[in-house]
C-alpha cells in the first residue's frame, strides 16, 4: 500500500496506513446496514441528480437508476422484512 500511495502523489509510512487504512475507515456493520437500509443508494442518487441539474443526463438516467436500486437482498441476509 505504500507503494500505491507514493505512485499516487502521496508518500506515507507503514504507521501512516495504521490510519489511513484501518483506524479511519468506517466498516458497515449489520447493525449499521439495518439502521440505514432506507439510505441505500441516496448517494449516487444525489450524484445522479447533480449530473442532470448541469445538464449532462436526463431524467430517464435517474428513473433507471431508481429502478435499479433493490435493497431485497440486503433485507434478506440481515432479516429485515
């Protein structure tokens, strides 16, 4: 990983990846999935929405975006009905 991020422009240490890699990082736990579920995909929706409010994609871009979010899954392994 040091050598990922020196090719990157940003030179580190090996303590340096203790924060920047594990310390720092936010695992979604089950608990956390639950609590959230219903915040599943807002951000590339947000991202989306963005794209159309300076033109670049339309709204048939969104709708299937919208159309492709399914938390089904995701409901069933933490067994949320």
């Amino acid at each position: 990983m040091v050598k990922y991020y020196d090719y990157h422009g940003t030179p580190v240490t090996s303590a340096d990846l203790l924060t920047i890699e594990i310390e720092d990082m936010q695992l979604i736990t089950a608990e956390r999935a639950k609590n959230e579920i219903d915040q599943m995909g807002q951000s590339i929706i947000d991202i989306a929405e963005f794209y159309k409010s300076i033109g670049a994609v339309e709204q048939d871009t969104i709708d299937a975006i919208m159309k492709n979010i399914d938390p089904t899954v995701l409901k069933e392994l933490l067994g949320i009905q």
